[in-house]
C-alpha cells in the first residue's frame, strides 16, 4: 500500500508543472550560488550553467522536454515583459545614449556587418551546405528575429534558433575576456559589444557586471534586431552576385 | 502588480501592432519603445515601474533556461557539422565582440566616462 502510495505520489508530482518550474527557478539559483562561489567567473555563466543542470535531470528522469516546458513556460514568458521593461534603464540614461549616439551608429553598422559576413563566410569557406550558411548568417539577432529573417531568405528557422541561443550563450562567456584583450573599460562600450553580437543572453550577463553595461547592452540588442533584418537579405544578395 | 500589468499591456500593444502592420520587429520591443515614449511623456520613472523593472532586468537570466534547455532537444540536427558550428561561433562572436566595442570606445566623446560615474552615483 504505502509502495503504491509513493509510486502515486512521484507520478503527481512528474505531471504536475509545479515541480518543472521549481526545478528551473532552483537550478538557477544553484547556478549563481556557484558562478558566486568563483568569483562571478564569466566562463561559468549562471545561464549556462542551469541549463546544463536542467538537461541532467531532464535525461536522468527520462523526461520530454515538452512535459517539462509545460512548467517552465511561466517563466518562459516574463521574457517579453522584461524587454519592455528596459525601456527604464534606457529612459534613465538617456543623456548618456544622445552623446555617444554617432559613435553607437557606426559600431552598430560595423559590427552588424561583421557578425554577419564573418559567420556566412567561415561557414561557406569550410565547406558547408548553403543551408547552413543561410540559417547561420542572422545569428546574432534576438531569437524572435532571426528565427523570421532565416524563413525569409531560405534557410531553416529551427536550427536558426538553435545557432541563436548558442551564440548568445558563447558571447555571455567569452565576451568579457575579449573585451578585455582589447583594452575596452568604458561600461557603456562593453555592454553595446555584448549585445550586439549575442543579444539577449549576454546581455543578462551585462546587467549583472553593472546597470550601464545592461542598458547599451539592450540597446544594442534592440537596434541589431532591426539592423540584421534589414542588412542579411541585403548581404546574401550581393554575396550571390559576387559568386 | 500595477507595473506588470503595465509591462504586459504594452507588450499586448506591441503584439497587436505587429500582427496589424505585418513589421519584422517582436511585439515586446514595440512596447519597449511605447513604454520609453510614456516615460518621456511623464517625465518621471514611478517607483513600482523602477523597482519591477529592476527586479526583472537582474534575474533577467534564469528567463533564457526554457528556451536554452530546448536547444538541447534540438541537437541532433547539428550533430554531423558541429565542430564547423563551433569554430564559427567563437570565431564570429569574438570579432564582432572586438569591432563593436573598440568603435564604441574610439568615437565616444572624451569625457563620458564622467557622465557614467555621476549616473552610478
């Protein structure tokens, strides 16, 4: 009785999106208690390192990932919330944005078009299918746009995403050490160059380093969005006349 | 809950927008921009818009873990060319990274550094 009591109780408790939820909320937890524990590491990025945890369970329990997103969904969805809710660090470094506008206009184009070129032509050069260039080339837009931009142009938007999410998570780690190597400190330089390259992801990881390095970060997020939507189609056009 | 409820509405806006208009931009950045023009419109930041907004913009990593543990699932697809992915990836990541934030950092007016620290303050 109390075996099958137990067994009751553990299927309840595998069906309910509760459980899915907490686990995310708790790996997370985890995660920055030990990105804390060494020294806010970027490598060990909290983001990542959830995941990983999550994923551990996920394949431990046998679990599909389309039962566990039935709980993870809620905090799926404070995503869109928390985009509009940079519109305050924004609004509040406004004066900041104005002066350095001309210099954030041309790195904008700049690294816009290095992300993209510099991922459709390694990509071509070692050997890939067009397919695969096509869905790489948006990559560093935020998820929603690139997955759009990628049905547009012909490549495959599912693994646009994916490329998306691991561009984001690579740029959360490495990001901070490039910048490093290269001698940016100014907060607002750092936190543009994490957005624009790897959106979303990293630029959680700007907030975290501090509330100027987020606001560019999100900024820059925000404008790549619309500048990788507009230049892509323009770029694989001139790549395919150019042979 | 009035500023969520704000957040929310203004993303619902932004949704509306775009299926309307048809634009290639997400709804949320729609209402990012709407909220921004409320804000300049009002002059002020309210203090439960400020706190939210603050608490949402911290944590905001633990929000990307859903759609991260989806790639998981997805990773067969690129089983076959993922070292050409990777290489990419770091390659590309790395040089946009290094142009972005070394023309940020040329142009910037001298003296912005001095606008950031009064802001931190």
């Amino acid at each position: 009785m109390t075996a099958n009591r137990l067994v009751s109780g553990l299927e309840f408790l595998a069906a309910t999106p509760l459980l899915w939820l907490a686990l995310t909320l708790g790996a997370y937890l985890v995660a920055v208690a030990v990105n804390e524990r060494c020294n806010k590491m970027p490598l060990l990025n909290p983001t990542l390192l959830a995941i990983a945890l999550v994923v551990l369970v996920l394949t431990v329990t046998g679990t599909s990932y389309k039962r566990y997103f039935d709980g993870a969904q809620f905090v799926h969805f404070l995503l869109g919330p928390a985009i509009v809710a940079m519109a305050v660090p924004l609004y509040r470094h406004t004066e900041m944005i104005r002066k350095s506008a001309g210099a954030l206009f041309v790195a904008l184009g700049a690294g816009c078009v290095t992300a993209i070129l510099s991922s459709v032509l390694l990509t071509r050069g070692l050997g890939s299918g067009r397919e695969l260039w096509l869905s790489m080339a948006p990559k560093s837009a935020t998820a929603a746009i690139s997955m759009a931009i990628a049905g547009k142009i012909g490549g495959v938007p599912a693994l646009t995403a994916v490329l998306t999410i691991s561009t984001g998570i690579t740029g959360a780690c490495l990001a901070s050490y490039v910048l490093q190597l290269v001698g940016v400190k100014d907060w607002h330089a750092r936190g543009f160059a994490m957005g624009l390259s790897s959106h979303g992801i990293a630029t959680a990881r700007a907030f975290q380093e501090n509330e100027i390095a987020g606001t560019f970060a999100g900024l820059a997020m925000a404008l790549n969005g619309i500048a990788t939507a507009v230049l892509v189609p323009l770029l694989i056009k001139f790549l395919d006349r150019i042979g | 809950m009035y500023a969520i409820f704000v957040l929310i509405l203004l993303q619902l806006v932004g949704e509306s927008i775009v299926q309307v208009s048809g634009l290639p931009i997400p709804g949320a950045i729609i209402g990012l921009i709407l909220l921004y023009a409320i804000l300049v419109w009002r002059g002020e930041i309210h203090d439960e818009m400020s706190r939210t907004s603050g608490f949402l913009l911290q944590n905001l990593g633990v929000l990307f873990v859903p759609a991260g543990v989806g790639v998981i699932a997805y990773l067969p697809m690129i089983a076959a060319q993922w070292w050409i992915i990777l290489l990419v990836l770091l390659i590309s990541v790395c040089a946009t990274v290094a142009v972005t934030g070394l023309v940020v950092t040329r142009l910037s007016p001298r003296g912005i550094d001095a606008i950031e620290a009064t802001v931190r303050s």
